[in-house]
C-alpha cells in the first residue's frame, strides 16, 4: 500500500474528476472518451445517470449520460454550477475501527462532508477488522458506499476508502501532511480556537479514536508525529459524532457556511 502520497493513490484508483478538455456550457452535448471516461467508468454509470464534470476552466457542469459505450460516452450539459462542489482543503480521515455499523455511517457522512481519503485502523482499544467482519462481512461495500454518496451530494471527486491499517501504520501515512489533527477527550484546546489561529492549510489529517478513547501512550505519540491535540467541548461524544462533528467544523471554517 502506497504510503507517502495519498493524492497519486486517489489518482492511481481513478476516483479523480472527470475533466472535460474544453470549455463546457449549459446546452452541449459532448463525448467523453480517453482519460474523462476512465474516470466515469470508475463511477459505475448508467444511461440517463446525472454526474458532475469539470471543464478546463475548472468549473463544474451537471451532465445527463445518454449515451454509454464500451469506449466513449455522450453526455448532455444542463445546469453549470454556482459553487464547487470540493473543499478547498485536502481532508484525510484515520477513523479508530468502530463496532456495528458505525463505520458504514462515518464513510457516507464523511464523504458529504468533504474528505478526499478515509481510512480505518486498529487503535490499542478499537475492534479489530477481523472481530467486526465475524458476524456479517461489510468491509467489501465500504467503496460501494462512498461511492452512493458521492453520487447523492454531487461531488465532482469520489473519496478513496484506504485498506484498514495498524495505528502505526496510520501514522506514518499522514506524515507527508500538512496539518495533523487528533481528537481526545477532555482537551483543553478546542478545535474551533486551532482553527481559528491557522492560516488555511492545503493538506489535513483527522484522526478520531475508539469508543473506548485513547490509550495515553497513543496520544503521546501521535503528538511526537507532528499532531495537536484537540477537543470538541466538555460532552463525551461517540466515535461517529466526534468524526461527523469534526469534519463539519473543518468545512465551515474554511470553505463557508
């Protein structure tokens, strides 16, 4: 697994945009073939899909597929978009692996939100893959899920759902990142005041624990890897609202409300 450059790996996985190699307006009809319909083609699409394509100009276009061949598609452009539908910010999730559902939840919510790469680790206190996987096997439709949600908000980027890794593992793949975040409890440093002090970084790594919490010696060594720790207030949250919570706060605070 790739570990120093998530950014080529999201390339590499052909979940990037769709980028049209001309200008687009409301009203063209246009043929997508070459590199533009690889990435299509990773979006599992279907004749009369609705999807997002960026023009050379980087600006966003809806199109309606409706035509789909083995090595090109036609494409009707309907609706240029007012805003970008991408953050301004590569966000990168390391999610401590919850029990149940929770972590079906935190990929599809995550990928509403913004983030560009979502990955789950085994942290001193979290299930590990193999115990979540012995009732009901997931883990395979965690792709499948970003992708739905992807579709539903109109992302012009599917998020990569990276393998399940150790905590060190983890670690050592934010370590070309520009601001690494970790989340604990009790924190007296509050996210919001970081944010607050920080010109907008390009790159950002999240890192949100178990429902257990932290171990000490995780905490302090996620601080020796270059990671503030932060909180979110005096409430104890579960594992999937510190993650949902914590994206949402990163998104209003440097792409708007």
């Amino acid at each position: 697994m790739e570990t120093t450059d998530h950014t080529a790996v999201l390339g590499n996985h052909g979940y990037g945009r769709i980028r049209f190699p001309d200008h687009l307006r409301e009203g063209k009809e246009i043929t997508l073939e070459g590199t533009p319909f690889a990435a299509l083609l990773a979006r599992e699409p279907r004749p009369g899909e609705i999807i997002t394509i960026t023009d050379v100009r980087n600006k966003e276009f809806r199109g309606r597929i409706t035509e789909l061949g083995a090595d090109q598609a036609r494409c009707y452009i309907f609706e240029e978009l007012a805003e970008p539908t991408e953050i301004p910010f590569d966000l990168f999730l390391f999610q401590a692996l919850p029990d149940k559902e929770r972590m079906e939840l935190i990929i599809q919510k995550a990928t509403e939100l913004g983030v560009k790469v979502i990955c789950s680790f085994k942290s001193r206190h979290s299930i590990s893959l193999q115990e979540r996987e012995a009732g009901q096997p997931k883990a395979h439709r965690w792709q499948h899920i970003a992708l739905a949600a992807s579709k539903q908000s109109r992302r012009a980027v599917v998020p990569w759902v990276a393998p399940y890794c150790s905590f060190e593992e983890a670690l050592e793949q934010t370590r070309p990142l520009e601001l690494k975040l970790i989340l604990v409890e009790k924190e007296k440093e509050r996210l919001a005041t970081l944010i607050g002090n920080t010109p907008l970084p390009k790159t950002i790594a999240l890192m949100v624990g178990p429902e257990g919490g932290w171990d000490a010696e995780e905490v302090e060594h996620a601080r020796e890897k270059g990671f503030c720790p932060v909180g979110l207030g005096g409430r104890i949250l579960r594992t999937e609202t510190a993650a949902i919570a914590a994206c949402a706060i990163l998104q209003y605070a440097w792409d708007g409300p």
